[in-house]
C-alpha cells in the first residue's frame, strides 16, 4: 500500500539487467567490441524512454533518478538564464527534490515564488501567468502529487509559460509509467522520471530536454550523454528502466482499469468511517492514490498498528516520515494543523488484489476505533470537559 515510495523491480527486467553487469560489462565510451554492446543497449533504452513520453531519443538524458533530475533541471536553466532574469515560478506543494533545490537557489541570489493550490492541490494556471514578470526564467510545476496523487493541468501551464518565453520543467516521476504523457502536446520544455516508481530498478532516471532548451550540466567531467551529463552510464540500470517503462507503457490502459477499480473500492470503505475526509482532487487523481485524514487521531499511530497486520503505508510522503513534520502538502490544501496529523496515504500497485483492499479496509477500520476509543479529544470528551468551546 505504499508504491508511490518505490515499487518492486519486475522479475523479467531484473533478469535482463544481469548481463550487462556479467558478459556485457563494457564501458559504452570505449572502442571495442564489448563497449558497442553496453552502447547499443543504452541507444536501445534512449529509444523506450523516448517512445513513452512522446520525445525523440537525442532529447533524453539519462540520471541517477528523480532526484538528480529535479536539480538538473532547475539548477541548470536557473545558471545559463541567469542572464535573462532571476525569478523562478513553483507551487507551494513540490516534492522536496524541487522545494528544496528551490531554497537553495534562493540562497544563490535567485528568487522564487511558490503559487499557493487549491483546497484539491491545484495550480491556476491563470495564477502562473498573473506571477510571470520580465525577470521569469523557468515555471516547475508537478504533473502529479505524490501525497494527495492530484493530476495538474499542465498542458494548460505550458501553454501560459510558452506564451511568455519562459521555459517549463514538470517533476512527473509519479505520473511517467501510469498516466498517458505527450512532452509536445502538454508544452512542457523539460520533464523528469524515474525508474523505481514503475517498476524499474532504483538509482535510475532521466531528464527529457525540449528542443532549443539551454541549461548547464550538474555533474561535470568526461563528455557522456552528448556532454550534458558526465559519469560512466549505469547501464544495468538504463536497460532496466527502459524495458521497465516499454512495459508499463503497454499495459498502462488494462493497469489504470483495474487500479481504478480498487482505488474506489478502497476510498468508498475508508469513507464509511465516520469523520473521514478525502485529500486530493476526487476526480482528476492518479489512479493508484488513496489519501484520507480521520479526524481525533494521529496517523503515526495508524502506520504503527498497519505494520504490525504486515501492511506498509504512510503519512504524507516517504521522505518526510522520519520528521513529524506535518504534510506541506496538505497545510497548502489549507487543512488545518491537528487534522493533518491523522492523514493516511495508501498507493496501490501492479500486484495488488481485490482481498488486498478489503483486509486493508477492515484493518484500518479497527485501528481508528481502537484509537478514538483511546484518543483524549474524541468529541464526547471534548464536550465533557466544561471549559472547552
Ligand atoms: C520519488 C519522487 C522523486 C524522487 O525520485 P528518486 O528517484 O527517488 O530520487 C521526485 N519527485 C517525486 C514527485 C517523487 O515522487
């Protein structure tokens, strides 16, 4: 219940990476046979990547993973634009691969506005084009969340930077793999991916780079990926990812009607308990995303008595678990701090089952009750203690 944080490599891409860590261990960048090899399967997976997202190969560039792609995409047009002007447009709920990279830049001499969402986590595009002015280098908003899994209009958002010449740079690592993606036909000028939301294995990504789009490199060194991206390819993991993505991409309409079809049927059980809430957009989400609030409880709690039944889920995003700190994500949705404590996101995969869902659905049931049974401010409490409002 957690494949937004990572998903199990397929056994049949794990099998086809192997080679090319045993036989075919060549370095692409050498003059031999053995290196023509790793180079045709890297030109081979360029091609994959390319195919899923509407792009041509020579525009894909392939990282070390949704990460390295975030600040690339950033830190490199903030740098070779610098020139142009200093001001860059997001949204209040990145993943913290952009928000972060955001305040580092801010610490740079640049400056960035973060555009407040709607209460489903939306972006008005109309909000991109009122905060673009002649200083605007670069517009990153998200293609979809990966708390509250809400789908952005972006073709929508790059149709407003384009009109304005600035650049668009979208993070659509939740989104590449489960939702249709066309780079041309959504305006978008710069996109990342990575492998391990779609099966692929970990530690890979790329970044796909638009036609026109100056930007500097991140790593600096040997002349790898045309002299954009130095460092010897991962090619196990570039094979990997591209089979991974050709897969996903193949079985994307089947997966996204199935998915779908637990998705509500897991939403519509969790909403059966009283004073339970949806996060996120009800219509325009990821197929696979569940994001709740109960109220009177602490989602801690929840994740604690989950695992404890063998079932793996989160509060908020992976990343921020470890910090108690309440979802930036859903403070911007404008839920109020106690309620943000008691949100629950469970993210369906490829392998889950319709007995999944419904042990999951009584699970968390029983949990809540249990916790409302304990928790100090249910709202019988409440009202017995004479000097609350
Ligand atoms: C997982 C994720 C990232 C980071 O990708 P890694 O490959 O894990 O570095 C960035 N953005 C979003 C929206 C993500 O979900």
């Amino acid at each position: 219940m957690d494949h937004a944080a990572t998903t199990a490599t397929r056994p049949e891409v794990a099998a086809a990476m192997v080679p090319y860590m045993t036989g075919h261990f060549g370095n692409p960048s050498s003059l031999y046979d053995l290196a023509r090899v790793s180079r045709e399967a890297v030109a081979a997976a360029r091609e994959q990547v390319a195919a899923a997202i509407g792009a041509e190969p020579k525009q894909i560039y392939f990282t070390s993973g949704g990460t390295e792609s975030d600040n690339w995409a950033l830190k490199g047009v903030a740098f070779a634009r610098k020139a142009k002007g200093n001001h860059i447009i997001t949204s209040a709920v990145e993943h913290h691969a952009i928000s972060h990279t955001c305040v580092w830049l801010e610490k740079q001499g640049f400056s960035v506005t973060y555009l407040p969402v709607d209460r489903y986590g939306m972006v008005d595009p109309a909000a991109v084009e009122a905060a673009i002015t002649p200083e605007t280098i670069l517009v990153s908003v998200m293609m979809a969340n990966n708390e509250i899994g809400t789908i952005m209009p972006v073709a929508e958002i790059g149709a407003v930077a384009r009109k304005h010449g600035v650049l668009f740079h979208t993070d659509a690592v939740q989104a590449v793999g489960h939702i249709p993606i066309d780079v041309r036909a959504q305006n978008i000028d710069l996109l990342s991916l990575s492998g391990h939301k779609f099966r692929g294995p970990k530690g890979t990504g790329a970044l796909y780079i638009g036609p026109g789009v100056r930007l500097d490199p991140l790593m600096h060194g040997g002349a790898q990926e045309r002299g954009r991206r130095a460092g010897t390819e991962n090619v196990p993991g570039i094979v990997g990812m591209g089979m991974a993505l050709e897969l996903a991409t193949a079985e994307m309409e089947e997966n996204t009607r199935r998915i779908t079809a637990l998705r509500d049927r897991l939403t519509a059980g969790l909403l059966s308990i009283p004073e339970t809430y949806l996060n996120g957009h009800p219509e325009r989400r990821l197929p696979n995303n569940v994001n709740v609030v109960f109220a009177y409880i602490e989602g801690e709690s929840i994740l604690l008595m989950l695992n404890r039944r063998g079932i793996a889920a989160s509060t908020g995003s992976a990343c921020s678990t470890t910090s108690l700190e309440p979802s930036h994500v859903l403070m911007a949705c404008g839920l109020p701090h106690e309620v943000v404590h008691g949100s629950l996101r469970l993210t369906l995969g490829e392998q889950t089952t319709e007995a999944d869902v419904d042990y999951v659905i009584s699970a968390v049931m029983e949990i809540v009750q249990r916790l409302r049974d304990m928790s100090p401010l249910t709202p019988a409490e409440l009202r017995s203690r004479p000097e609350s409002g």
